[in-house]
C-alpha cells in the first residue's frame, strides 16, 4: 500500500522543484550550476528540470494558486535570507493546493487498483489547519 505522501515525493515535490528551477534559470537568468546550489541539488537535476525530463509527471505549472508560494520560495533562497521554517511553510501551500485539486488522484489510484478516487477525501481531510500553516 502507497500513502498519498509517498505519491507527492515521487510527483509533486520534483514538480516543485522543476517549477522553481526553470523560473530561477529563465526569469532569473541565473546558471545551472547556481540554482543546484540554491536547491540543494546536483547541476544535472537542474538540467533535467530543465529539459523537463524530470518533474513533469504532474503538471502544475498552469496553476495560478501556487505562483505566490512558488515566487516566495524563489525570493527567500535568491536572497540570501533564507529561513527553512518559512521556505517549508511555502513548499507545503503549495503541495496542499495541488491535493485540493485532486491532481495526484490518479496517481494513488494506480498505486492501488481496488482504491475508489470517487469516494476517497483522504488529501481533502488530512490538511494542516490554517493556524499550523
């Protein structure tokens, strides 16, 4: 049995990542080399984020809700203010909106051919409450 977290470490965290290092590469002009050291990745991750060979088996890009996380992710590693707190607060807005939209459903449900996406509410219920946010 897969857990729908196990499903966001193989899905939506590198989706995540390939967001933020494609921004910090185009937007930001800045060179593989330096966002792998700002993401704590090695260089050929930001490459493959690049290339999108890696990262894009949930597309998340399109999603205007996670922008502001995403650009406030991107804002705390370039400024060299980076406090982790902060930065994971970030990481998980953006993991609860990709749940809210159901986009790792069809993921668990591969996982676990016998799970009902249709009566599953498990990424619905389990979110953290404002006040842990």
């Amino acid at each position: 049995m897969i857990i729908p977290c196990e499903v966001a470490v193989k899905s939506v965290i590198p989706a995540i990542k390939a967001l933020m290092a494609n921004e910090l590469v185009e937007k930001h002009g800045l060179k593989q080399n330096q966002v792998a050291e700002l993401l704590g990745i090695s260089q050929s991750a930001v490459s493959k984020y690049t290339k999108k060979v890696r990262g894009y088996v949930i597309r998340i890009d399109n999603i205007e809700e996670i922008q502001a996380p995403i650009n406030g992710m991107i804002a705390l590693v370039t400024n060299g203010a980076y406090q982790r707190m902060d930065f994971l607060r970030l990481f998980c807005q953006v993991c609860v909106v990709v749940r809210k939209k159901g986009l790792m459903c069809p993921f668990c449900q591969k996982t676990d051919q016998k799970l009902r996406i249709e009566g599953c509410a498990i990424c619905l219920t389990n979110l953290p409450h404002e006040n842990e946010r």
